[in-house]
C-alpha cells in the first residue's frame, strides 16, 4: 500500500515533538549559549542589555510622544540601541565560524561593545537634556565635548567590522569550532521526528521502487 507523506505532515510531527519553532528557537538558545567561550556570553549579554535600553527607550517615547524627522527624537536612541545591539549579537554569533584566540576574541568583542554602549547612553543623554547629540559642536562645551565623544568612539566599531570581515572573506575560519559547528549539523539526529521521516522514506521506497531510481 502506498505511503504519502507530506511536506505538512513533516511540520507537524516536527511541532509536536520539539514545540514548534518557539521550542527549536529555545533549543537553539541553549546550545549558543552553551557552547559559547567567556567572551562571546559575556558580549551576548551586554548586547542584550543594549537591546533591551532600546526597548525601554521606545516604550519612553510611545508614552511621552515627540516626531519621528526632528534633529532632537526619541528615535534616536531607541533606534541606536536596537540596531546596535542586533549587529553586536549577531557579530559575535559569527565568530564561531572563524579563527579566532582567545584574545582576539576579546578584543573584538569590547570594540564592538564599546561604541554600541557608551555611544548610546550619551545619546540617550542629550535626549533626556532636550538638546542634539550629533554635531552639536557650539551650543556649549559640554555639548561640545559630547558630540566629540561621539563621533570618535564610533570610529572604534569600523576596526572591528573591517577585521571581522576580512577573517569571513580570506578562509581562515577552519579551526576546531567550525568543524565542532559543522559536525553538529551533520551528525545525524535522534528526535522521535526524524525517526518516523526515514520509516516513512523507507515505506515509500519499498512500495514504489521507481522513486530511489
């Protein structure tokens, strides 16, 4: 007798044995955070932190209100935060594909932390001040010395970039961690799911041979 199995019957018994992608994205979690050495959870957990200021900064100003286009917005900080914060925690997330010591690790992930965070609660600063944070140059020394601030630790996050894209592009992330990554997505899995998928293909082939050809 003839076995159909279908692309929803694969999703199905996929939800109800690990939860469904909530579960999967759980599980995922765990394993990054598992596996990751002390510099990646520590960076993860900053970026975290940063994503979170983001949050409570947008919950700020759908209370308070303000324009979405003026020089002096809550987007500003809401928006740095946010955006700052994914692209350290998904830069870290990276450097499990390459080569990287110890060391090197750390240095990438403070330079990497050091503009989404200090640049970020100044800005968030001269938001709470009612005065601008970009290029504010000559309403005060202070705001001076802020925007200054600003625009030199921000030069700190480009080191980090160009480095972190040149270790993706010249092939020099095949260590230990890449193969442990590749061996993990490889090896095959023991989920109750995966089980009735090859019983399944394996009925279908037996009842119509013409499929394996």
């Amino acid at each position: 007798m003839r076995t159909d199995f279908s692309y929803a019957d694969t999703f199905a018994i996929d939800r109800a044995a690990t939860g469904g992608v909530a579960g999967d994205l759980r599980a995922f979690a765990a394993r990054v955070w598992r596996d990751a050495p002390d510099y990646q959870r520590f960076v993860y957990s900053v970026s975290l932190a940063i994503i979170l200021a983001g949050i409570i900064h947008a919950g700020i100003w759908a209370v308070l209100g303000g324009s979405w286009t003026e020089t002096i917005s809550w987007r500003k900080p809401t928006l740095f935060f946010l955006s700052s914060g994914v692209t350290v925690f998904i830069s870290t997330y990276i450097t499990n594909f390459l080569k990287l010591t110890r060391r090197r690790g750390w240095q990438l992930g403070l330079a990497a932390l050091t503009p989404a965070s200090v640049v970020g609660a100044l800005i968030s600063l001269q938001q709470f001040r009612g005065t601008r944070s970009h290029f504010n140059f000559f309403q005060s020394p202070f705001d001076a010395a802020v925007a200054g601030t600003i625009a030199f630790i921000i030069s700190l996050f480009i080191p980090a970039l160009a480095i972190l894209g040149v270790l993706m592009f010249t092939g020099t992330g095949q260590d230990a961690d890449s193969e442990r990554w590749a061996a993990a997505v490889e090896r095959p899995s023991l989920r109750p799911s995966d089980a009735v998928l090859a019983r399944a293909a394996q009925a279908a082939v037996e009842e119509n041979p013409e499929v394996a050809a």
